[in-house]
C-alpha cells in the first residue's frame, strides 16, 4: 500500500510540474490587420491562426484583429517592428517610404498575371528578407491581390480621355500612374474608400474586382476595365524576437503552416477574381477587356513607370528586374 501511494504521488507531481509547463510554456501572439474579416486575405489569417493553434497543440495561439481595430494599416509596420504587436498584414507596397524594393510588385504592366506576379515574388523575397531583418521583423507569407483594373462612371477610347479625372489611388505607384494619364491623384486608405466614395467626388479608381465589391463600386462607378495592371501583394510580418522566443520545433511548425496559406491564399485570390467579377456584373458593372491600342498605350505608361523605378531603386532593383527577366 505505502509503494502504491508513493507511485500516486509521483505521478500528481509528474502531472502538476507538466501541466505548470505547458501553461508556461504557452505563447500567445495578437495578429492586426486593415482588412474586414469577410476579406479573402484575413478570411486566409483566421485559417492561419487556428491551424498554428491545432498543430501546435495550444502552445501558440494567435489572435487576430481585423478591420484596423487594434492598429490602423499605417500604425501595424512600427507596432509590429517595436513588440507592441507580435505579427500584422499590410500591404507590401506600403512600405515605400521604407524602401522602394517594397513597391517593386505596384509597378503597373511589369506582372501582369498569377503566373508573372508569382515569379516577381520569388525573385523579390531575398531583397524583402535582408530589408524586414533590418527592422527586426521577418516575413512570414505573402498573398497577391487579384489583377488591378481601372473603376469609370463612363466608356473611354484612349487614355486621353482620363484627363483631369480625379482618381482614387493607395501607394506612391499608383499616384505616378494617375498622374502620367493626367489625372488627379487622390490617396485614400482602404478602411476610408466607402466614406471617400459616399462624397461623389471620384472620377474613377485603381482596385481590384474584390475591392470593388467590397466597397459596392456599382453605386459610383459604371464600369470596369480589367486591365490586369498588377498584381499588388499582402505580407504577413512577425516581430523577429518574439519568433525567435518559439522553441525550434514550433518555430518549424510556424513555418510549415505560413507555407500553406500562401499557398491557398493565392488560389482564394484567383477564385474571388472570378466571382467578384461575376458580382459586378449582377449589379449592373461593365466588364470592358482593353481594346489593344488602349491596352498599349497603359502599357507605354508601364515602360516608362519601369525606367523610373529602377533609376530610384539603384543597384538592387536592377539586379531584381534582371533577376525577373532572365
């Protein structure tokens, strides 16, 4: 009897010390991101946080935050960068101000299709890489916006016809292009672009069908040119220390889950292109494919929008668009 007790208490002890260490050992990161939880790309992070969850057996949990409420998209780099937040998504092109090499894939006409966009991506991640390091974040995943297209209250024939228009733009890429077919850039924050649009002040916008549809572009806008300009892509970043602070095999498992949300990340974006297109056309929306002289004279616009960024991105953006080209 006194063994079997004895054997009883080691194992409450056993059971007391481990349970106390996996509560110890239990993380627990806040995720912010700009996006409304119907979007594809935050619809891809809740997918994210609860698969980390399961395959971590609760030693990480990730908690997401969407729509800007905890951190607004131009507040999630910093808060991340400096431990006030664990992880955030933005916009990759954002980050211009930081470095030109981030807008590398809003340059208009230079990726133009899935397929394009995924090899500027790959060529592109080791500039990211070595730049996040510096800030002491590390990207986890990148996901693409589907094609941009351009949003019109009417037809045009040639780029001309844009002159003077007032258009809404998100990136310093996007006011060059607005500015170059002689329009006025206006630049409005996705979570701001439903109130901006209730004004009626927008001659047109540069979106995506998805970001169309989630805006409602049909009470303002008549038509959509599905130019497939780019290709604009999301990133998921994490505070450097605070991954580091994982234990490798979690780390590892991290990884391995940031792999596959990329993955059906990208294949959630060419499915919503689709639909939404759909959608767009259900609510009365023009879907106008270029004709070629109008397609080519975007693209002129293009060429030139190219030789400006890699004169401004020095020697590493023209070793990216060799890379790119090659």
């Amino acid at each position: 009897m006194p063994n079997l007790v004895s054997k009883i208490r080691v194992l409450l002890i056993v059971f007391l010390v481990t349970g106390y260490a996996g509560v110890a050992l239990a993380q627990q990161w806040q995720l912010a991101s700009p996006y409304p939880k119907h979007n594809f790309h935050t619809e891809n992070i809740l997918w994210f946080s609860q698969e980390v969850e399961r395959v971590t057996n609760g030693a990480l949990k990730i908690e997401v935050h969407p729509n800007g409420q905890l951190f607004r998209h131009p507040d999630i780099w910093m808060a991340v960068s400096n431990g006030q937040l664990e992880a955030g998504e933005l916009l990759v092109s954002s980050r211009l101000s930081e470095d030109i090499i981030y807008s590398i894939d809003a340059v208009p006409f230079l990726a133009n299709s899935y397929h394009k966009a995924d090899k500027l991506y790959r060529v592109s991640r080791p500039f990211f890489d070595e730049r996040l390091n510096r800030n002491g974040l590390m990207l986890l995943y990148s996901v693409p916006w589907p094609p941009q297209g351009l949003y019109l209250r009417e037809p045009i024939k040639d780029v001309d016809d844009l002159r003077g228009r007032s258009f809404r733009t998100y990136n310093e890429s996007t006011n060059q292009l607005a500015q170059m077919v002689g329009g006025v850039a206006n630049m409005i924050e996705y979570a701001d672009l439903t109130d901006a649009l209730s004004q009626g002040n927008l001659g047109g916008m540069f979106t995506s069908s998805t970001g169309g549809v989630e805006v409602k572009a049909w009470r303002n806008f008549g038509y959509f040119y599905d130019l497939q300009a780019w290709l604009p892509r999301n990133m998921v970043v994490v505070n450097k220390q605070a991954f580091d602070k994982l234990s490798p095999a979690i780390r590892e498992q991290v990884r391995e889950v940031a792999k596959r949300a990329e993955a059906r990340g990208v294949e959630a974006s060419q499915e919503r292109h689709a639909f939404h297109k759909q959608v767009l056309k259900e609510h009365g929306v023009v879907i106008v494919s270029p004709e070629p002289r109008l397609l080519e004279e975007f693209q002129m616009v293009g060429s030139t929008l190219v030789s400006k960024w890699i004169k401004k991105a020095g020697q590493d953006g023209a070793q990216l668009i060799a890379d790119y080209v090659r």
